[in-house]
C-alpha cells in the first residue's frame, strides 16, 4: 500500500541526516532503508521530516512561497511533500466528518 507522511524527528533512533543549521532553504537530505522505505529532510522555514515508501527521493518540483516584503521566490522540494500537501486535505476532511459523526451518537 503507497503510503506517504510526516515524521515525529524526536522519535527514538532516528536515520542520521544532514545536521539543521547545515541545511539552506529548498536544500533536502534523504536516505533509504532496507526496504523501499525513503526519509527526507527538507529545509522550508523549518525542517520537514518526511517518510514514503512509493515516491523516489530524487524526484522534485517547485513550490512558490512569499518573501518577507511581499515578492514571491520558488523553492525546489521533494515531490513527495507536494503529493503529501496536496492529499492532507482529504485525510483531515475525512477526520472532521468521523467525529462529528461520533458526536451525533451520544
């Protein structure tokens, strides 16, 4: 099953990746376990932590974000964030309707 998310970087025994302060805006440090299982690191304005098992780790797109003073700047990114961002959506809609569903039960 494709599957696609964040990751907790507090967790315990975490893949050794590239230190933060190294990391430059749009710069993404990944790595791959035994199995197909990819994690990545991506520097926006904070570190992402990204886990995937279906998306290559070298594939990336542009995504644009807003500057301090308004102009807007495109930043490469793991094109598994985008799929990620572009689905959360769905995943939180559906969480939304499953508890207010809950609610009506009481």
């Amino acid at each position: 099953m494709p599957t696609c998310g964040t990751e907790n970087p507090t967790r315990k025994n975490p893949p050794t990746l590239k230190f933060d302060k190294k990391l430059k805006r749009g710069e993404y440090n990944w790595t791959n376990s035994d199995t197909v299982l990819s994690m990545m690191k991506w520097k926006d304005k904070r570190n992402v932590n990204l886990l995937t098992n279906f998306h290559n780790p070298r594939s990336t797109t542009d995504v644009v974000r807003k500057e301090k003073y308004g102009s807007r700047t495109s930043v490469p990114s793991p094109l598994a964030l985008s799929d990620y961002n572009r689905h959360m959506n769905c995943v939180d809609r559906f969480d939304q309707l499953t508890g207010t569903q809950d609610q009506l039960k009481v």
